[in-house]
C-alpha cells in the first residue's frame, strides 16, 4: 500500500507553557562562589528564581528550567531527573544555571565554593517539582517563537598576559592573572528567544560575580533584567537566563573594584563591598536596555516541529589533557523545528568556544550556554594553557 504525500498529517505547531517559582532561601546559609566567604548571608537584596518553559510535540514534553544559582550540580539534576520523571524523560529535561555567586550552593562536589544547606537543598527540589507539576495541568498554547538581538557594552575579558611584579622571588614574572584585559576576546551580542508573549530566554556572555554587597543574597544582573522585562510585559512572565560562554568575561566596570585604591577602601573600612552602588546600578540598567532593545527586535511566527533533544557526555579526560578527574563533561542540544538551536555544556566554557561551536555545527543562530548540569569548573583553550 502506498501513501499519498498529500494524505499525510501536516506537520504541528509546537505548543508551551511557562512559569516561575520563587526559589529564596528561607534562613540564613552560607552563599556558593567565593572560598573565603562561609558565613551565613547578611541579608537578600533581590529574590531568587527557577524559571520555566515546557514545549510539547505531541505526547513529548522537553522541559527547560533555569536557576538563579551559582551551579546546578549532579545531585540536584539527579533528584530533579527522579521526581519529575512521570512527566519527562531525564534526557529531555534541560538544567541550567545562571551562574550568580550570590546563591547558596548546590553542588556538593565543590564543597570550597559553599557548603551545601540540606534544607535549602530541598526548597528547590520541592518548589521546581510543584512548578513542573502545576504547568504539566496549565493551559498550553501554540508556540509563536521570534530571535532577536543587539550589542552591548558591558563585558570586558578578564585574562591578562604579560609581566607583573610579585612578593617573591622571582620578583618579576610573565604569564596570566585575572584582571581586566581591554583587547582580550569577549562577544557583546546580547541574544534573545521570544516565547509567545508569556516567556523570554535570553543569553549573554558575563560573569555574574559583583554585587555592592558580597554577603548578600542577589540574583546579580539578571534579577534587573528580569524586573526590567516584567516592567513591560507583565509580572507573570518567565524569564530564562542562560549564561553564555563566559569563562573569560566579567563586567566592565571590573577595573574600579580591583585597584589598588579599591582594595584599600575595603580594608581601610572594613568593608565587603565590591563595587559602588551607583556605579552597579548603572551599569545593570543600561544592561537591561540592551535586552529589551533584543526583545524588540524579535518578531514571532509559529514554530512547527519535530522537538530534538540529545544529551550526551563523555570522559573529562578526553576533553582536557592532564585532567586527573574521574568526572563526566556533558553537552545537551536541543532543536525547535529549523529556527531554534540551543546548546548546553556542563562547565564555564572561555568564549572562543562559541564561534567554534557555531562553525562546527554549521549553526550560525546557535544559543550557546554554560554551567548546566554538573558544571566541573572552567574548560581553557589550548592557547591558554600553552
């Protein structure tokens, strides 16, 4: 028996729903991405979030889930993978973090980069498996889908080369410290996935590392962007950040926090501040213009499927030579009809990778991100480790 072409069921719009849940630790515990900060947090100067967006292809549902976290970690991916495996399959479930230093940890194989709180721990167990549950009975809609984009200004790369004095001897040395490096490589191309008119993905290259207090709970930029976004479209929306390649790239006003001047300020003061408040405020405002300048620029159409999901990982050793680890470096891609690319690496990639990605791939709209899953920590190029 033959088929006529014209028999066969035209391909479907994808459909969505999206949501948010409040993710703010409810005592004080200690904050995950500074070694010498193990205290308990002095006070949380915005809320932190786990954002959602569930994209159903018939009877398939990939479900992709930001935090505002320094890592996800394998434990909570795993916990996550069993609680919410009713719903969706472990290799369709999408983890990512957006990489704040001001966030209790999760990881507890970084145990120097914060102590795990198990209470905390399973806050976000509890509230993501109620959000996933309450969207799995939420409306879905069709999916209309836009990319747009625009230039920042507000990275500078962090990895300097050249000589510097030290303490000992030898006194004067060459090679690679972090500071601010004006002619080092960063991308500056702020990229943003317009979800309907209920949700947004948006992805910038930058470590979330500086806030004015460093004891305090923030979502760092994102949070301004957030609120930003929701100032326009409305306070129910999801907002997922994805942090781009940024292994090498932190904000550019960087340079007034680590002088000479600024590190006296601080000990002359007692004082953890970072960096001047104003100065962060203007700098994460004009941030948040640049995104919503993105979100402009993204007109939608309706997005027709298949949905493709593959994640695979393989042996740290095979990626960075010398590695002593035992651990697993993963990658997870993700396809929404022809339009829509997405890319996930478990680790805090430098940015060269994402030019390298996109033409390995053949994948120019390529959305590239960092730090999901079980982010084992920085993945050099070979430049940098010659």
């Amino acid at each position: 028996m033959t088929v006529n072409e014209n028999d066969a069921p035209a391909p479907a719009t994808l459909q969505f729903t999206s949501g948010f849940v409040n993710i703010t630790p409810t005592h004080p515990v200690p904050l995950a991405g500074y070694g010498a900060r193990m205290g308990p947090y002095a006070g949380i100067a915005d809320e932190l979030e786990a954002n959602a967006v569930i994209v159903r292809d018939g009877a398939r549902d990939l479900v992709f889930i930001t935090f505002d976290l320094l890592y996800v970690g394998d434990l909570l991916r795993h916990r996550l993978e069993e609680t919410l495996l009713a719903f969706v399959q472990p290799d369709d479930l999408f983890l990512a973090a957006s990489h704040t230093h001001f966030a209790p940890a999760t990881n507890p194989s970084s145990p120097l980069l914060g102590i795990v709180d198990a209470n905390y721990f399973g806050l976000v167990v509890a509230q993501v498996e109620a959000l996933v549950r309450g969207l799995m009975q939420a409306e879905f809609k069709p999916l209309h889908a836009g990319i747009g984009r625009s230039q920042a200004d507000n990275a500078v790369n962090r990895r300097r080369v050249g000589w510097r004095l030290r303490r000992r001897f030898p006194f004067l040395r060459h090679g690679a410290w972090m500071a601010p490096n004006p002619r080092g490589v960063k991308d500056e191309t702020v990229t943003l996935l317009r979800l309907g008119s209920e949700a947004v993905v948006w992805n910038y290259a930058c470590h979330p590392v500086f806030v004015p207090h460093l004891n305090d709970v923030s979502a760092d930029f994102i949070g301004v962007v957030r609120r930003s976004l929701r100032e326009t479209l409305g306070p129910r929306t999801a907002v997922l950040f994805c942090q781009g390649f940024s292994g090498d790239i932190y904000p550019s006003f960087a340079a007034t926090t680590d002088g000479l001047s600024a590190r006296l300020k601080r000990r002359w003061f007692r004082t953890s501040d970072a960096v001047a408040a104003d100065v962060w405020a203007d700098w994460a405002a004009r941030l948040a213009g640049h995104v919503d300048e993105a979100y402009a620029n993204a007109a939608t159409c309706p997005v027709i499927g298949p949905v493709r999901s593959l994640r695979v990982s393989c042996p740290l050793t095979d990626v960075l030579k010398g590695a002593t680890t035992n651990r697993a470096l993963w990658a997870h891609r993700i396809q929404l009809g022809a339009a829509i690319d997405i890319l996930g690496v478990s680790a805090e990639l430098m940015t060269a990778y994402a030019s390298y990605f996109r033409a390995a791939l053949r994948s120019p709209n390529l959305l590239c991100v960092g730090c999901i899953d079980g982010t084992f920590g920085y993945l050099p190029t070979a430049k940098m480790l010659r």
